[in-house]
C-alpha cells in the first residue's frame, strides 16, 4: 500500500459512506394486496397477520408461545412483571439501556454481574457470586446474536430457584448447539427493529414453552385486561400492529439466508483482520451460531498502535461507519450509577466497552464491500504512527483553544 489514508489527506477509500446496518425491506408491490386487505378490514392492530406471524415465529424457533409486542423493550417489561418478580435481578452492564430500565419499570433491583471477556456474554461465575437472599432472577443477553452460556446459567438458576430470562434482542437465527434460540430459559425477548435480521418496522417477539405464563404475557400486553375490562395487573399497550406484522411475515423467510450470509462476512473479517497485531473478535462457541447481528473487533492499543476510538476517527476518514456498542456500559450511564458495584467489580466489561468497535455487517453486504473495509484498516495500520502523531496534535490544538 501507498496512498494515504483519508485522515492524513489521502482520498477516501470508499466514495459514499458504508453504513453500520442496511436493513432488507420488500417493495411495495410485495405488499400491496395484503397491505390493502388490513385497510380494508378496519382490523389494525391483534389481526390475522399478527396471529400468523406468532405462529410462524414459534415453528421456527421450535418454541409452544410466540407473543407478538411493541418492541423489545415493551417485551421485557412485560415479562418481568408476568414473572412476578421481586427484589434483585442479576443482569450485565454490558448490555443496550432497555435491558436494565425495563427492569426499573418493573420495580426491581439491578445487580450488575461481569460478562466473560471473549463471549461478550454473562459470566455464569459471576452471576452465582452475586446472588443473594433477595435475589429473585437472572438476566443473560445474547450479544450481537452470539448465544449465551445457556446451559451454565440454567444450571445456576436451577439450584438457586431463579427465574432466567433472555434478552435475545440480538439473536433471532442464532442457534444454541444445534437448536434454535428461543425456547430456553423461562421466556426470551426479540426485537424486530431496523438493525436486525427479522425487520417489522418497530417491534419485538416474546417466546416460551410456559402456557400459564404465554397466557399471562398476552394479558400483559393488554394493559393487563383479562377481556372483560376488569385489570388482572397493571400491564401496558404492547400490540403489535397488523402493518408491522406483515413486514415480519416478509421479512421471516428470509432468515436463514440472511444467518448465513452474515457468517460468510464474518469469516472473511477474521481471516483478514486477525493477521493484524491487538485486533482480536468474538468467540462464538463450539457448537453454537452467532446471527451476527452485529460483528465487532476488540482493539489493544499497545499492540495495534492506535487506541480504538482513533482506530473509529481514521476509518470515519474512509466513509466508514462504525459503532462502540456498548460504551458506557450500562453500569455508568447516569440514571443507573447508583447501581454500580464498587470499582474494578466489572473489570471485564470495562475493557470491553473501551476497545470494542462494531464494523459494518448486513445481510446482502457483498464481499467486496468487507474486503475493502479490512483494506483501510490495514492501511490505517500501515500509517499508524503517522495517524496517532496527527490525531494527538489535533487533540491538543483542540483542548489550547477551548481553554484559551
């Protein structure tokens, strides 16, 4: 290489910028004469096209209840309140804010448990050494789409009496040692948002084997209305509706394909990016496969030359979108400080928020598009010393006129 990089003047390697996500959407004359037909029928909202796209999410996942919601979000506060749980709830910091604020919602205690540092995911360890006598469930994520320690942390739960729910958020397509994920644990939470693999617009999907608890789930949904407007509980509006049902439906078939895809794109990543010194990636366990909704890298600055936020400078330079997901973690977001554990508690989800850097990942992303990617980041390495001499003047230059 011998062009410079974007950052140092040189043209950028890409013309238009690579966004993080690029969502799959049919056009609208796929969706025309079912679209007509909801408009027509008055029903909006807890139609035909929400009841069959429950069916069809629960026969993949090989799961008994598929719960149609709002969002993810609105799928975890009422799973927690279904639960009816008490008290404190072990949940990791390295996680997205509605994990633990629907937690909140429902009136209970985060206790924020370390994640293991290869996985991203909960430290099955660490959960069991935080629980006490107050201690009513477990909360494990599925980061990125990578499956959780599932069968350690049923094994904890099991012996402690805890319920143990799943933000799965991240993992529609991932599959736990050969089995879909989803019917696992006590329920499991999906989202249906523009960023993931099964896209209804807004909204998420609440799974289970449990009847009593699939039966109150969809109480829940209904501001906890039994039918006969004499409230159970106090649950909320968490109806899917017909319209994003129906981009679900579209958007479900193409799953698979979409899984595999992602996968693809992930092995070209660490075939090229793991030959470059402090970069390291995910482990996805023997056995078990990542959505990658997300495919992130991990960057030691002393090996690498650059920290991982000038890494995200030069390759914004590049028209290269990226993100660090998840900085701050949770634990230091101001509305949950209170929660945090003494320091150095969550030493492991501290260095991951630090040099974590998602890269672009979609599911019809071409090979020459993440080939291209891995080449600016070689050439950032390339000029690294020359990129970290002018990103730290820069810095300085900026802090003398703020201050002067």
């Amino acid at each position: 290489m011998s062009s410079l990089p974007g950052v140092l003047g040189g043209a950028p390697l890409f013309a238009e910028k690579i966004p993080i996500a690029k969502p799959v959407l049919p056009s609208a004359a796929d969706l025309m004469d079912q679209l007509t037909e909801i408009l027509e029928s008055g029903i909006v909202t807890n139609g035909r096209f929400t009841n069959a796209f429950e069916r069809e999410v629960a026969e993949h996942l090989k799961v008994k209840h598929a719960i149609a919601v709002s969002s993810a979000t609105s799928g975890l506060m009422i799973a927690y309140r279904s639960l009816d749980l008490r008290g404190e709830v072990i949940v990791p910091s390295f996680t997205f804010m509605a994990t633990v604020s629907a937690l909140i919602w429902a009136g209970l205690t985060p206790v924020f448990a370390d994640v293991d540092a290869q996985t991203g995911n909960l430290d099955p360890a660490a959960a069991a050494s935080a629980i006490t006598p107050e201690t009513s469930a477990i909360v494990a994520i599925h980061n990125g789409g990578n499956p959780a320690d599932i069968a350690e942390l049923e094994s904890v739960a099991a012996r402690h009496g805890l319920a143990l729910i799943f933000d799965a958020a991240h993992a529609l397509g991932s599959m736990w040692q050969g089995e879909p994920v989803g019917p696992q644990g006590a329920v499991q939470v999906f989202s249906l948002t523009p960023t993931k693999l099964v896209i209804a617009g807004e909204g998420g999907m609440v799974t289970t084997n449990d009847d009593g608890l699939a039966a109150r789930l969809r109480i829940a949904r209904e501001y906890g209305n039994r039918g006969d407007y004499n409230s159970e509980f106090a649950g909320i509006n968490a109806r899917l509706p017909e319209l994003s049902a129906l981009l679900g439906q579209h958007s479900l078939p193409q799953l698979e394909s979409a899984v595999s895809r992602r996968n693809e794109i992930a092995v070209l990543y660490r075939a090229r990016l793991g030959k470059l010194p402090g970069i390291d990636s995910q482990l996805v366990r023997s056995g078990n496969r990542s959505s990658f909704k997300d495919f992130s890298i991990t960057i030691d600055d002393q090996a690498f030359g650059l920290t991982r936020d000038e890494l995200a400078t030069a390759l914004a330079a590049e028209n290269i979108d990226t993100r660090r997901y998840f900085d701050p973690p949770v634990h230091r977001h101001f509305a949950y400080q209170k929660y945090a554990p003494p320091n150095g508690a969550l030493s492991n989800t501290d260095l991951l928020a630090r040099t974590i850097l998602n890269l672009p990942a979609w599911s019809h992303m071409k090979d020459s598009v993440a080939s291209d990617v891995c080449v600016a980041i070689e050439r950032i390495y390339e000029f690294r010393n020359e990129i970290r001499t002018r990103l730290r003047e820069s810095d300085v230059k900026t802090l003398t006129v703020a201050t002067s």
